[in-house]
C-alpha cells in the first residue's frame, strides 16, 4: 500500500481544499461514500484511495483492487494535487507501507 502526505502552506488545510474541489468541480474524481473519507477515480471503480485529516494534514491511503491499479490511482491522484493545489501546498510525502508478511 502507498501512503500519502499532503502538506499545506500556513493556515491551510488541505483536506477541505480536496473536499471543497472533488466535491463542486472534479470531473472525474468522484466521493463513494457521505462522509467524504472514500475517493474514487471514474476510470478504476474498484480500487479507491481513503482520505483524513491530520491538524490539516491530508493522508491519503491508496487501495487498489487490482495491483495495476496502485500505479494509475497514485499517478492521477498525484497528478491532480499538483495541477489544483500547487500554489498552496508545501510537500506531497510518499510512503511504502507493507501489508504483508516480509520474506
């Protein structure tokens, strides 16, 4: 699994910026649940990428259902950070988390 960390300029919150933009203007990010924490891309509907909040921190958790699919959803999500929110983000942090059992 990849995790993300989506580090903003001062006074901002990067949640609601990615909460307020999918939810008004995204055309092809979409929410899969009411509470805003589940997003989904409308070109891989079966994996998702899970989203929080960390004192304005975003995390986000990439959950492919397929293992293809962990590139493109990473890529795009990326991607889409950077071409919305690149004027008030300081840092998009990548990290590998292990899932299973190391051999």
């Amino acid at each position: 699994m990849i995790s993300i960390q989506v580090v903003p300029g001062q006074g901002v919150d990067a949640y609601k910026l990615l909460r307020d933009k999918v939810t008004h203007e995204a055309a092809t990010w979409y929410w899969a649940n009411k509470a805003k924490s589940r997003l989904r891309h409308s070109q891989v509907k079966k994996g998702y990428i899970e989203v929080a909040s960390a004192e304005g921190i975003l995390i986000a958790q990439i959950y492919p259902k397929e293992p293809k699919d962990l590139f493109y959803l990473s890529e795009k999500f990326i991607g889409r950070l950077i071409g919305w929110f690149d004027d008030e983000l300081v840092a998009i942090n990548i990290q590998f988390v292990r899932t299973g059992k190391l051999r």
